[in-house]
C-alpha cells in the first residue's frame, strides 16, 4: 500500500489558525484507516512538545545558497500517523505562526523554504514515501526543489508530487529579490514557471511542477479556472485541468460531534435535542445577554475576520436585522477592518450584536451548538468546514452559494444566496428567520442536517485513489 508524506505549514491539535490544521489533523488518520502509510512534517513552532515526542535527528542541515541552517527532526505518533517536527528555533520560536501582532514576518519564504527542504531531507533520509502531498504555499517550494535541485537524486526522482490547494488567495507571492534569497536559478524566473506580474510565485511554480494537483471541493475546482476566482492564476490552471481535481473536506466527528463534544454544558443528539437549549443559555450568558434574548432566534459566526468570510455584506443590514429581533453573536480574529465592522455592530446595536475578539476553540464548539443558525456570507469558499459541523449540530447554516458551501448544502438543510450583495444575505437571513418561526418544520430541517454524513472516509478514499492513479497502479 501506498506511503504518503505530507509537508503542511500547521496540523491540528498541535498548531492550528483554520481549517487547513483541521483537514491535517484528520485526514492522514483517514488514510491510516485506508490502509496506506502516512506521515506529516511541520515546524516545531513555540510550545509544541506532544507526550513521547523523541528527537530522531540531531543536526541536520539544510543547505541554501551556501548557508547551512541548522534543523533537529522531531517525531510523535498520533492516530497511526507519524509527526515530524522541524526544530529550528530561529525560524519557529515565535510568538505567531506566520505574523506578529498582524504583520507578516519578512523572512516567511526562508521560514517555509527550510520546511520544505527539511521535509525532502525526512523524506530522503529516513520515511522513504512514495507520494510527498503538499498543502498550500508554505509547502509549494517541496515539488519546486524537488524538481530543480534533486531531479538527480534516485531516491526523491521516484517520488510523486500532489499539491493541494486550500486556498487560492494566498500564493506565497515574493518580491523579485526572494527567488534568490531561496538559492533558485533565475533561468526559471519567467511566465512559464516561477514569475508572476515581476514578482516569485510559490503556488504558481507548486501547480506546474507537481504531478496532480487538487483543491477542497468540486465546485471550487472550477471556480478557480475563472477570472473571478482565479486570482491571477484561472489561465494556468485552465490549462492544467487534465491534472486538477476537487476533492471535498471531511470531518472529523471524533472532534465534532455534539453527542460527544466535551466543550458542551449538555450534549445532545438528534433523537434528544433537549441539550441544546441549555447550550443556547451558556452563549447568551458568555456575551453578557440577559433574560430578553432567551426567546429570540441566535445567529452564531465563528470566522477568521478576512475579505474571503464576506461580512462586509452583514454590516448595512445592521438596522434591518435589529428590527427582525435577532441575536448575533461572532466569535473570531483578523483584519482590522472587519475587527471593526464587528466592534461597530456591536457597539450601536449592543442588545442585538456581541463579539469575541480572538481566536477560542472552546466557545467556537459553544456556539456551533448553541446558536439557531450559522452565517457564512463567503465572497469565495474553498471548502469551509464550520456549515458542516453546523449541520451535525442542527444549527442551520445560512451560506452564500459558492465553493465547498455550494457543495455540502441543500435548500433542504440549510439557506443560500447566489448574489453577492447585502440585499441578497438580508433575503436569505429574513426566509431562515421566517423558517424558524415553524418550530417543528425546523426541527425537521435540523434532524435532515444531523443525519448527512461528511466524514473523512468518503474524501481519504478518493485521495488514496489519486495517490494509485499517479502512481500508476
Ligand atoms: P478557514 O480555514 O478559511 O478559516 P474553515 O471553515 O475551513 O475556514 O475552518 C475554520 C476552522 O477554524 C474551524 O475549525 C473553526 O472552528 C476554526 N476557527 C476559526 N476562527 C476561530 C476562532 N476565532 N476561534 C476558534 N476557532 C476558530
Ligand atoms: C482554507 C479555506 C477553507 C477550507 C480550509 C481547509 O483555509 O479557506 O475554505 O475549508 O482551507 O481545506
């Protein structure tokens, strides 16, 4: 059976900011579970130190441009799944992953190039895989070095490269002066690979020099071969179309599931719904509501604050939704400006509007259970995975319908708008509202929701055939 080596920038439960960490916490289990061998190499950032962690490697160096940094391989087991940490303090000994109090760290290519080398390193010297799966820019630079600097090497030639992308707008674009701060040739700084508009593209040089490359969802798949959703790069990836597929997210209900979930006050499941109410207090109690909002519809939002999430459509219909007598609470961290239009909504409408600066991953389970309804107004979606968890906990989700939130829900099951618009989001939140007026409808809509089921055994067996398929088996 197939051996696979991932090479991603965060996994949880060791570091997590989204979704990205959720899919690398899971789904090499899955394929565990497939029967295939896998194994996951990230950086040993500040504080992570698993129970048996073991040091396998002292001192291995990886070279650029001359310089040699040193790197210690760390390794922990976990599910059938072997970690691998890159200690390198200097790079990964600090207060964020990728930023410091919201600016990026300038040396993140660097950071990122001694990942992806140190997983060629792990790769080479010690796992031996058949197929190496990179996630994301910060891996990128594992098929690009793997092509131009080891295409020699016997051992790394034979192995497959897929690269996945969990998201489209984060290319790992540098200025022209990193391609050789990276030690790579200029002969390869043109259209056909590393260069974009005058700058390095890492996700560009990834989805031409790997084998197959996938994304997070079939309708996302091909969304990104169009100028809306291209960002630059819809004519490439047109082009590598032969090589792209869309493969949807799981999820993990050992992590999600209201029945189980031990960050609940009470658990609950479909055929006994009484725990949720008591999950609703525990929200309304969490954002300082008082007795008055215990009757009205709560709508919960548990995001990254980016451009992607689209809550600049929620802030004009701040007015509208006071009147419509809802509850809103929002959980989550990120860009100033929409940090602000929260704060805004919060501090004109404070009986209606609260929220939570910050990132905590015990509320975000709280309200997943305790809210009515989930709100994700993406402008694009890669996948997403909080409307799935919100269907497992019968909380209606309200989306737009794009990406992974066009493919996981149903008019059945939950609530789309096509139209990018505030209009269009004022639309679909009044018909959920509406909706939820008819309580044993709804609670029809939320036992339908409860029973799908999007675990990580569906997507992992499709990845185990991709990895057959360019393998050749
Ligand atoms: P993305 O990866 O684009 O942020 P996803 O929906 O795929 O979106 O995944 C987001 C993940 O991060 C979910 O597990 C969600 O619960 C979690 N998350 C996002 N923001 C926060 C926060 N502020 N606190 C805790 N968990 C969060
Ligand atoms: C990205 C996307 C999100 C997706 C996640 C995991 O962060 O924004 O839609 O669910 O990756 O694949």
């Amino acid at each position: 059976m197939a051996k696979v080596m991932m090479v991603a920038s965060e996994a949880a439960p060791f570091a997590k900011t989204g979704g990205l960490a959720d899919v690398l916490g899971a789904l090499p289990a899955a394929l565990v579970r497939q029967g295939l061998s896998a194994s996951v190499v990230m950086p040993k950032y500040r504080g992570i130190h698993p129970d048996g962690i073991e040091l396998v490697l002292a001192d291995m160096p990886v070279w650029i441009n001359n310089f040699r940094h040193r790197t210690d391989i760390w390794r922990a087991y976990r599910e059938g799944v072997t970690f691998y940490f890159v200690d390198a303090p200097w790079f990964y000994d600090r207060g964020g992953f990728y930023s410091s109090y919201g600016n990026d760290y300038m040396d993140n290519h660097l950071r990122f190039a001694v990942l992806s080398l140190a997983a060629l390193g792990v790769a080479r010297q010690i796992e031996h895989p058949d197929i190496l799966h990179s996630h994301d820019w910060q891996a990128a630079l594992v098929p690009i070095y793997a092509k131009s600097w080891f295409g020699n090497d016997p051992r790394l030639a034979a192995m497959k490269h897929i690269f996945t992308i969990h998201n489209l707008g984060y290319q790992g674009r540098f200025g022209k002066p990193a391609l050789g701060e990276l030690g790579l040739d200029g002969s390869q700084f043109h259209m056909g690979e590393l260069e974009f508009f005058g700058d390095l593209n890492l996700m560009k040089g990834a989805i031409i020099k790997a084998d197959f490359v996938t994304t997070v969802s079939p309708t996302y798949a091909h969304e990104i071969q169009t100028p809306e959703h291209g960002f630059g790069l819809d004519g490439l990836l047109q082009e590598r179309s032969g090589k792209l597929t869309g493969i949807l997210n799981g999820v993990d209900y050992a992590e999600w599931d209201p029945e189980t979930d031990k960050y609940l006050p009470a658990n609950y499941n479909a055929a006994e719904l009484e725990g949720k109410a008591k999950c609703k207090r525990a929200v309304l109690e969490t954002f300082g509501f008082g007795a008055e909002a215990h009757g009205r519809p709560l709508i919960g939002v548990v995001s990254r604050f980016a451009e992607q999430k689209g809550f600049d459509l929620l802030h004009p219909i701040g007015d509208a939704l006071k009147k419509e007598d809802v509850t809103v609470v929002a959980l989550g961290s990120g860009e100033p400006h929409y940090e602000w239009i929260f704060h805004d909504l919060a501090t004109r409408h404070h009986d209606n509007f609260r929220v939570w600066h910050g990132y905590n991953n015990g509320l975000a389970h709280l309200i997943e259970a305790g809210a009515d309804m989930f709100l994700m107004p993406s402008r694009y979606e890669p996948c997403g995975l909080n409307q799935i968890y919100s269907l497992k906990y019968g909380t209606p989700p309200v989306v737009r319908a794009t990406g992974g939130l066009d493919d996981t829900i149903e008019e059945s099951t939950g609530f789309k708008f096509g139209e990018y618009s505030p209009s269009a989001l004022l639309g679909a939140l009044r018909y959920a509202l509406q909706c939820w007026r008819d309580q044993k409808a709804w609670h029809e809509r939320m036992r339908l929701g409860m029973s799908k089921d999007f675990s990580w055994d569906r997507s992992a067996a499709e990845y185990a055939a991709l990895y057959r398929h360019v393998l050749g088996d």
